[in-house]
C-alpha cells in the first residue's frame, strides 16, 4: 500500500498526547504537570510535544514516529 504526499503529512501532524488521548486514552499516566508516561511502555515519556524511550535510548516528535519505532508497525512510504 502507497501513501500520498498529503496522507503523510497529515499522518506526521498528530502530536502522540493527542493520538494516546483519543485512541488510547487508558494508556497513559500523568507523571508531572507537562509529562506523562505509557501505561504498556512505561520507558515511554511524553512532554514538550516529542516523546523518549529511555529504555532504548530513542524518541521522536508525533504519533507516526512512536507507532514505527515503539509499536513496530509499518508505514510504507512513495
């Protein structure tokens, strides 16, 4: 399956608090007043509009990037 420019895009402009919150919203922990960490991965912490995998060392910025990385799933690109 190929993606188009605008799908990726659109796909990369979900910060992860926003996609956890409506896709997940019972897999995540308030840990401070601007951070929160995943309930399935509690390595995973969430502040400041990017997220970090302490536990491999790796994070990223949005939604897409925890759903490859973390979640290992596939996102073919054009």
């Amino acid at each position: 399956m190929q993606f188009t420019d605008e799908q990726i895009k659109a796909a990369k402009s979900i910060d992860l608090l926003t996609y956890i919150q409506t896709y997940e919203p019972g897999n995540i922990t308030k840990v401070g007043s601007d951070a929160y960490q995943l309930k399935d991965h509690d390595s995973v912490k969430i502040s400041n509009g990017k997220w970090f995998r302490h536990s491999r060392g790796y994070g990223g910025y949005n939604a897409l990037d925890l759903l490859i990385k973390v979640r290992d799933m596939n996102f073919p690109l054009m």
